[in-house]
C-alpha cells in the first residue's frame, strides 16, 4: 500500500531527476556525445538546494503570493527539465532502431535529425533559470525545514480546526435518519470481536457530515440509556498516544497527569475494567496498527458489550482498526439538500415567496453536489441575502476561491489533500483534466499515470501497474474517487468539489476546453482535455497546436459526431506538438493515420479506438517509448508487419476489429500485460507459439481461429499454463466449417493443449466440434474457476462434473445440441449465483436436486423439448426466467426473494405460491395471461415494472379488477395486444413514469379519463387506430410528459396544434413512412423542445428551423432521402445520416 503521508507535490519528481542525473545511461551519454559533464554536476547540486525548501514553500504558498508564484515557476521549469530527460534516455534506442531499419523507410526517420538539436545549450539555459530560482529562494525566507512531523501525521495545517465536541444542534440536519438507526441498530447488537471491542467505523469526504452523525448517535435517548459510560475524543491528523491517552482518561472523568504511558494506560483500564462504554473517537487520520493496538489495549478490558465509533476519511483506516462495521456515507439527496439550504438562506421565511431566488438557489445546490458541508456554507453566506445579484454572484463563483472566513470547504478538502504523498499529489493533481461528473476506469486511469511518468516504481512493487492499483486505491479510500452510481461497480467519478481541488492545484498547467473558445492556449498548459461539439471545430485544434510543449491532449466528442481528423490537421499535430505523451483521438473520423505519428517520439499513450482506420503505417512502429495502444472498433484487418518494433508496448487493445492473422514476431513483445485478442490465421495455426513468452499478460484474452491449428504440439508451446497472471480466457474456433471425424479428433487434442493456469477466473469456449470437453475442465485442474460459459460446442453429448467447482458463480450453457440429459448427483453447487440455459434443442430433462443455496438467477431460453424438472426450492432465488420452453411441465421454484419474473410461451407452467416481492414482471402469451395477470396485479404491492406480450383472448373480466399493484408500477409495456381496449383503469397507474405501446392493432382507445398525469415518458408504435384518435389520450394535459415517440405507417402531418404538453423536452418521429408535413402550429406552445430526432421518414420532404422553437438544441435526422432542412444553422448540435 502506497503511504499517504504529507509530502511537496514535486518531491517526487525530483527524486527520478536525481535518479536519471545519476544513473550510467545517462554519464554515457554526455561522454559519447562529448557533452560537458560539469553540467550534470551542476544540475544535480542546484535542484537539491531547491528539494531541501520544497516542503517550506508548499507551506507558504497560501500565506505568499510571492511564494506560489515561485512554485509556479519551478513546476515550469520541471516539466522542462522532465522533457529533456525524457528526450535524451530516448535519444540512443531510437538511433539503434534507425540503424535497424529498412531503407525505404529513411525518409520517415528524417525527423531524428530535429532532436539531435544542441542538448548542451538546452541545458544551460535550464541551469541558468535554475540557479535564479535557487538565489529566489533565499530572498523569499525559504530555508531547509528541520521539523520532523508527528508520528503518523503531517506539519501541514491549512488553519487552526476547532477540535469537535459531542454536541449537536439536531433540528439543522436532514437526511441522515436512516443512517443513524443503522449505526443505532449496530452498537446495541452484540458482536463477538473476541478480546476486542467493536468498532464501528463512519467513512466518508471531507464535510460530508460524519462528525454531525456521530454526535446524533452519541445523543440518542437509546444510547444513553444502553451505555453507563460515553466519551467523545477529538483525534485529528496529528496522532499522539500519550496524548490520546490522556483525553481519553479526561472523557471518562478521571484525572491525566503525567507524561509516562506505562502509568497512563493502567490508570485507563483500572477505570474501565468490567464496565460498558461508548467511546467517540473523531476524524481519525493515523493508519499504523501498531499505533492503535497501542492506543486501544487498555480499553480491551472494559465489558465485552463495548462499542467505539470512529469517523474517518479513510477507509484503510477502518481496514486496520479491524472494523465489523462500515458506513460509507453518501452525499444528500436532492430534497434533503433543498431542506438544508432553505433553513439557512432564507432563515424562517417562505422560498416559495421568492421565485426568482428559488430557481437560482436550486442552480447553486448542484454545484454542492450533495455535500452537507458545502450546502450549509452556502445557504450561511446568503442567508437574509434577497437581492438576485447576491445569489447569481455566488451561483457564478467557484467554491474553493471562497475567503476561509466565508467557509471551511477549502481547507477541509486541502487537509485531504496536503496528506497525501508526493507522487500522490501529483497523480490527484492530474485528474484536473477531466470534466466534472466524467465516468473513468481505474485501468485506464492508471494507463495515463504511466503516460505521464507518475509511476515510478520502488520497493516491493514489481510494475507500474502494481504501483498504479495502489494509488488508486489510496485515492479512493480517502473519497476522492467514488463509485458512480449511474452506471456499474466499474466506473468511478470524482464529487465536484474534488474535481475543484483538483483543478486548483495543476493550476495554469492543466486546460479544458469547452463550448465555444476563442483563446489563446497559455504558454505553460501541458495538458488539454478538448470537448467538441460540431463537426466544424478545427479551428479549436488550430489553436491547441500552438501550444508546442503539449504533454497529453484528449479529444472528448459526443456519440453521435465524427469530428472529421483530416490530414492537414494530422498534420499540425503530428509536426508541432512532438513532445507529446499521450493523444487521444478516439472516436474521430479517420480513415488514415499520416506516417508524421512517428514524429512523436515521446509517446507512451495513443488512443485510436472508435476510429475508421482500416490500417495502421509502418511508421507507427517507430514510437519506441509507447506504452499502451488503443485501437477497439477500428476497421482494422492487419497490424504492420514490423509492430514487433515496439518493444515497451505494454497494453494492446484490439476488440471490435476483423484482424485476419497477427503480425509475425509479436511474441518479443515481451512487456505485453494486455492483448485482448490473439488471431490465430488462416494457413498460419503455428503463430500460436507466439504466446510462449507472453508470461506478463494479465485480464483476459480472446484466442480466436483455433480451427487453424494443425499440430497440437503448437498450442502446448503456446504455454498458456503458466500464465498465472491471466485472469479470464476466450476461447473461440470457427463457426462456419465442414466436420469430419478428424476436426472433431483434431479440435478436441487442441483444446487439450491449451490448458490454462490454475489461477483462471473466467473461461468461455465457443464453437469447439469435439464430442467430449477436455479432461483440465475440472475442479482440480481449475479450482478457482468463476465464470464459465459453454456456447455452440453442439457435438458434445455430456457436461463435465461442473458442479464440484467450489467458487463457480456463474454458469451459462448455450446451443449444446447433443445434451439431452443434465443431472447433478448428491453434491450442490454450493457458489453458484447465476445459472443459463439457452438454445438447447434437444434438451429433454433436468435431474437436479436441490442443491443450489446461492442461486439468484435461473434464467430457461428456447429449451422446446425440455419437459421437466425445475428445482422446487432455491431460497435464495431473485431473477427467474423462462422464455419459449411450451413443453415444460412444472411448477415455478419456491423462494420468498423473487423481485423478476418472466414467464412467455410456456403455457404449462404453473406457480403454486405467487411470490410478493416481485418488482419486476414479463407475462406473455394469452394462456399465461389469462392465468396469471390478475393474481399478479391483485397481490403485488412492489411492482415497479410491467410488460405484457402476445394477447388474442377476451378481456371484459378484467376492467373491473381492484388491481392493487397498479399504485406501484412506473413502467409499462404492452406488445402484441390484440383487443380494441385494454383492461386497466388508468386512474390507478398514480405513479406510472413510462409507457410503451407496440403492435397494437386493433386498439381504438383506454379505459378511463385518459391517461397518468404522472406520465413523462411515451411511445406508441404501430397501433394505427390509436394514432388516429390521438387526442382521446389527453397528451396535452400531461404536464410532466418529457419524452414523446410516435412510429406509425398512417400518419401525414404531425404534430397537431394542442396536441403535446407545453413542457416535452425530446419528441422522436420514425418510421412514419407517410409523413409528409412537419405541422409548425404543434409547436408554437413547446417553449422548452430540446431534442427533435426524425429517423426513417421517407416522405418528408421539407423542414425549416423557422417552424422549430428556439430552444432547440438538437436536430438528428436520419434516414430521410428527400428531406432538405432551411435555415438551421442557429441550431448548436445538428446532425443529418442519409
């Protein structure tokens, strides 16, 4: 684990200047070159006189304008020292991979020549601004700090904190009530921690409001009453265990003389012996067990039904302080933010009295971003403020530029920062470059950290990438990286206010660039994080490319523009911006990369993916230093034949493209962590030994074309069984190949030899032609196999013994033809969550016992023979579906957990107990509608989610049903009704969000006044009779409808005057193959039309932006061959696909 102890954020970089300035590579150079080495030494001695002062100054910057200015100046100078560094470690590699090249390629290289520019007089000027930096120093008071900080701690400290107390003003906090009973519920349970006590630790940002929740359970009635003894202790970032000792002693009421710690923790325990108690102990910053385990062994001997709390940022610290219990807290919601900020801007009076005050203050929470901290610092500094300038002010200002007498967000969020270490600081500091609410990845992440040269390893760390997944982790330990909760587990965001700090500490060196930019680029900015909007923006890429000492650029465009990277922008790029290490230019459009990439000798990043490159230049293999290459969902069909040229290469992204075969000698490629696909070609099985030294790679990797290995000795070459670091394998053959007895022979010894190492996680096997699976598909050979998947091995006749692999989790089986029978003896599959059946034709009976405990999903898929058996009884079942399988005959599993269910063409299932906690529900076909829809929407309070599907049959019984699930659901699907009405009342659908209406022939109309006044989102598609008695559905009365979408063969004109709420914010017209008239009199009322999408409407044969509402900001079209568009140029994102 990286430590996070306080340190000058160019300590770090310092340290590997040293270490290059020192290192024989570097001495042999200026001797080979004839260089003055009196120069190094120079060097050398002049940046240690500044790294002696670097902590002082980082210090003093917030005290002297003069100082930071200084600091500035070094950071510049460093990125310039750190560039020449670079340039000449680079300098001998790149004139041995010249001399090694082919003489066709000499025009190429003529760019070498260019760097092998006077290094000397390069580094004289350095020395020279250096050693005026050096003289600076002194003048500015800066001298070598001798003051060791406190053990754990740091000497930094933004300003004096005020320690916390257990007091708590409870009618100025919302939304931490289920918080507090949480926490509650924890301390009054008896947890056996053996001889230790319970500690139950409260984690979260600075400012997010741990303190606060602490204080609300320390003065709970409960607590009180439960616990004979409380104490609260104010710890901080400075750790003291005498100290600590002694206010302990003092919280519990005892005397605290004396310095002698042997003396101080018997009396401690004296105190405490037999005793229940609650001991607080607030903002813990120290992270060594050994410091705790001092700390705490007196208090061991208190009742064994004592509890601590610990608040702290760091969740490595409740890691060490062993803690059962964990809250990460979480940022408020919307509603609870507004309560909070009411209560002090407006200080007692109505906000709905002051409109205009109100919508600006909802602006102004969003930039809070649910931090309690930072909504009461607002709310205070507007509070009796009425006047709309005031707030437009603050909504306008950046909120760690506020005075630290107006708040404490600043030096609450710097103390997180100021301890962190060096290398940490500048790892952080790097994330300034990307815009707030971006979702990143931590491997990409830390691919760019490598870019950069923030990774320098040391110590036990055997890789970049290991020292990488350690800050990272440090980073998100201490909150200043969070999960995202819009998208999966995989992707991670930083709060705003983070994303500020940031942004605050690379200060000028760090540029994002979006909407509209007229600027010039600052001479100092080395990083560019670029947005853009039109297909128009060169002139932005015209402007970046003047900032010449460029170190990463990052082009950012939205999903549906190809921002065209034509040659002659390839061109400025590649020629001025050479000292570029990393450039991402994925997701432009680009059919060829200029052979000028090779100019960027310093690449170590470069991101192609989502590009249209059909090919990649030779010259591309002469970026020695590239580290990590991205070329995912190009058109690519080959590599360069000399691509074993980049001998550095460490990650190769290479899914979603049709690569025929591999480059030869891609095996001494050596550094390779990632390959995510390996091509075996055709007429070329044996490239397969290339793999052989690939011993480094790591994640997973997609074989493909093993149908094109001949002799199985090949494969065994390709070693896949000692790649130990290899966590998932793919393993694919052709799809498309006669079978004869031999393939099937031949497919079955290949598989045989490409046994994988003992440490597989995830194995997937598609399209293998042998009749039995290989003898290393067990639990012995595989024990620590996840995830399996089994896809088109459709000679296979019997399963392997799956069900003895201890940690398997998931299982799919798919298109195995030749199973007819699966059964599972005595033995349970004791990990399994997640089991799928699909496309199994011969399919006839499941003998299974009921040996699933973990099961959450069993999902059944166009399984036509199967006829029985389910398992009766899986507990912990939440997810079952069964789709097309009209020959089974059983009753659906017993479990009280079921929250989906999705039962369609399976007309002889049966469900003995309807489970009540279904939230999520897909009935189809007329048979199981008829047997199921009223028990499920008579019984199911939960129900969120409804899809029907399929219905011919007669539904008068239905229209008078007390559906009581109705209250309940937001979403609702209905395709394949084919009745003139439909049963419902839709007065009861209070909550209903969204409506979906497909195919729907025959409907004319709804039960009821129209529809829910709650809708916001509907589409109706192919129900012809419905699109033509439109106004019958009261759309206009809808007032918090936002998204319309209407597909219909009949209508003309659309929409009509009245017809949509004035408040829709995205309305789409496909398929309407009729529509001819764009009706500009349904738009005049819809002031607040955002998007207009018009796809696939081949009649339409004019539109004009002067029909359009002004606040349109989007206009796609697609689809449209006799569409001409007018006057929509003021419209900013246009888009228009033939």
């Amino acid at each position: 684990m990286a430590e996070l102890v306080g340190g000058a954020f160019l300590s770090s970089f310092f340290q590997v200047a040293f270490e290059k300035l020192s290192s024989n590579d570097f001495i042999d150079f200026f001797r080979r070159n004839k260089l003055d080495e009196m120069l190094l030494e120079k060097l050398h001695v002049t940046l240690n006189s500044i790294n002696h002062v670097l902590d002082q100054a980082e210090t003093k910057q917030y005290q002297s304008m003069y100082v930071k200015k200084w600091l500035d100046e070094l950071k510049h100078i460093a990125y310039e020292v750190d560039q020449l560094l670079d340039e000449i470690a680079t300098d001998a590699p790149l004139k041995k991979l010249k001399a090694e090249s082919q003489p066709s390629t000499s025009k190429v290289l003529g760019f070498f020549s260019s760097f092998t520019n006077p290094f000397e007089s390069r580094i004289i000027d350095l020395l020279r601004k250096l050693e005026l930096l050096a003289k600076q120093k002194d003048m500015l008071g800066l001298k070598q700090d001798t003051c060791a900080s406190n053990e754990g701690g740091v000497s930094w400290k933004p300003s004096q904190r005020l320690p916390s107390t257990s007091l708590v003003d409870e009618s100025g906090i919302y939304g931490r009530d289920d918080d507090k009973e949480e926490i509650i519920k924890s301390l009054l349970l008896d947890i056996d921690c053996g001889n230790q006590v319970p500690i139950v630790s409260i984690v979260g940002l600075g400012g997010m409001g741990k303190t606060t929740l602490a204080q609300l359970v320390y003065n709970d009635q409960r607590i009180k009453e439960n616990f004979e003894h409380r104490a609260w202790v104010y710890v901080s970032e400075t750790f003291d265990v005498i100290g600590l000792t002694k206010a302990i002693l003092r919280s519990f009421h005892s005397s605290a003389d004396g310095e002698d710690l042997n003396l101080l923790q018997n009396q401690l325990q004296q105190v405490l012996i037999g005793k229940k108690y609650l001991l607080v102990l607030d903002d813990v910053w120290n992270r060594s067990e050994e410091c705790w385990e001092r700390l705490l062994l007196p208090l061991y001997h208190g009742s064994t039904r004592s509890k601590i709390i610990m608040t702290t940022r760091n969740k490595e610290v409740a890691s060490v302080m062993k803690s059962p219990k964990v809250l990460n807290l979480m940022q408020l919601n919307k509603s609870e933010c507004w309560s909070m900020f009411v209560r002090h801007a407006f200080h007692g009076r109505n906000a709905s009295d002051y409109p205009d005050l109100e919508s600006i203050g909802e602006k102004i929470l969003e930039k809070c971003g649910g931090l309690p901290l930072a909504v009461k610092t607002l709310g205070n500094l507007l509070r009796r403020k009425f006047s709309k300038s005031e707030w437009v002010k603050i909504l306008e200002t950046d909120l760690l530029r506020l005075s630290e007498g107006d708040s404490n967000i600043n030096p609450i969020l710097r103390l997180s920062y100021h301890n962190l270490s060096s290398s940490l600081k500048r790892c952080f500091a790097y994330c300034s470059i990307f815009p707030r609410g971006y979702l990143f990845v931590k491997d990409e992440l830390i691919k760019l950290w490598m870019a950069e040269g923030l990774l320098k390893c040391c110590g036990t760390y055997t890789s970049e990438e290991e020292l990488g997944n350690d800050f990272f982790h440090d980073l998100e330990s201490i909150s200043f990286f969070q999960q995202s909760i819009k998208r999966d587990d995989e992707f991670l965001v930083m709060h705003d206010l983070v994303n500020d700090l940031a942004k605050s500490v690379s200060g000028e060196f760090c540029l994002r660039i979006e909407g509209d930019w007229t600027q010039d680029i600052p001479e100092r900015t080395r990083h560019i994080w670029c947005s853009l909007r039109t297909i128009n923006d060169e002139k932005k890429v015209e402007q970046i490319c003047k900032a010449e000492g460029l170190k990463g650029l990052t082009f950012s465009l939205p999903g549906f523009l190809q921002f065209k990277m034509h040659n002659n922008v390839q061109h400025q790029m590649f020629s001025r911006l050479r000292y570029l290490r990393m450039l991402s230019l994925g997701g432009c459009y680009m059919t060829m990369l200029s052979d000028e990439i090779s100019n960027l000798k310093l690449l170590r990043y470069l991101d192609l993916s989502y590009t249209r490159l059909a090919s990649l230049p030779d010259s591309i293999c002469m970026l020695y230093n590239l580290q990590t290459l991205l070329l995912e969902n190009c058109k690519l069909t080959e590599l360069p034949s000399c691509f074993c040229k980049l001998i550095n290469l460490r990650h190769l992204h290479l899914k979603g493209n049709d690569i025929k075969k591999m480059p030869k000698l891609i095996g001494r490629l050596n550094h390779l962590h990632t390959l995510t696909d390996f091509v075996v070609g055709e007429h070329s099985g044996y490239d397969i030994k290339e793999l052989a030294e690939l011993n480094h790679l790591q994640g997973t990797l997609h074989i493909s074309g093993l149908e094109n290995i001949i002799d199985p000795t090949d494969a065994t070459i390709a070693n896949l069984k000692d790649k130990k670091h290899l966590e998932g394998l793919h393993m694919t053959y052709g799809a498309t190949r006669e079978t004869d007895g031999s393939i099937m022979e031949r497919d079955a010894s290949v598989l045989e030899s490409l046994q994988p190492n003992r440490s597989l996680k995830w194995l997937t096997i598609v399209d293998y032609h042998g009749t039995s699976f290989p003898n290393w598909l067990d639990q012995c050979h595989l024990p620590n196999l996840v995830s399996l998947d089994l896809m088109r091995c459709k000679f296979c006749t019997q399963l392997p013994p799956l069900w003895l692999f201890p940690y398997l989790k998931r299982l799919s089986i798919s298109s195995c033809y030749e199973i007819e029978i699966i059964s599972s003896p005595n033995v349970p599959f004791r990990s399994l969550e997640i089991l799928r059946f699909e496309d199994m034709s011969n399919w006839k009976e499941w003998l299974c016992v009921e040996g699933f405990p973990l099961l959450k999903e069993l999902s059944i898929m166009s399984c036509p023979k199967l006829k029985k058996a389910l398992p009766k009884h899986l507990p912990s079942l939440e997810i079952l579906i069964i789709i097309n399988c009209q020959e089974l005959e059983s009753s659906i599993p017993l479990s009280h957990n079921i929250r989906e269910l999705r039962l369609y063409k399976c007309e002889n299932i049966l469900i003995n107990e309807l489970p009540s906690n279904l939230k999520e529900v897909f009935l189809g076909g007329t048979r199981v509608l008829e047997s199921y829809m009223e028990q499920i929407l008579s019984n199911n309070v939960f129900l969120e989610q409804l899809d029907v599907k399929d219905f011919n049959g007669v539904n008068q019984e239905w229209s008078n049903l007390d559906l009581c699930s109705c209250n309940s659901i937001r979403s609702l699907t209905i395709d394949g009704w084919h009745s003139s009405s439909l049963p419902f009342a839709w007065d009861l659908f209070i909550n209903l969000y969204s409506l979906f209406l497909y195919d729907c022939p025959l409907l004319d109309s709804i039960y009821g006044e129209g529809l829910p006044l709650s809708l916001r989102s509907i589409t109706i598609q192919k129900c012809p009779k419905l699109i033509a008695s439109i106004e019958v559905l009261g759309l206009n009365k809808i007032y918090s409808l936002e998204d319309v979408t209407v597909c219909d063969d009949f209508v003309e004109s659309f929409p009509k005057e009245n017809l949509l709420p004035p408040n829709i914010n995205t309305l789409h017209l496909d398929c309407c193959s009729k529509l001819r008239i764009i009706d500009n009199r349904g738009f005049l009322h819809l002031k607040y039309l955002k998007a207009l999408c018009i796809t696939n409407c081949c009649c339409l044969e004019h539109i004009s932006g002067e029909d359009l509402p002004e606040s349109l900001s989007t206009l796609y079209i697609a689809g449209c061959p006799l569409l001409q568009c007018h006057n929509i140029s003021h419209i900013p994102s246009v888009k228009i696909f033939e």
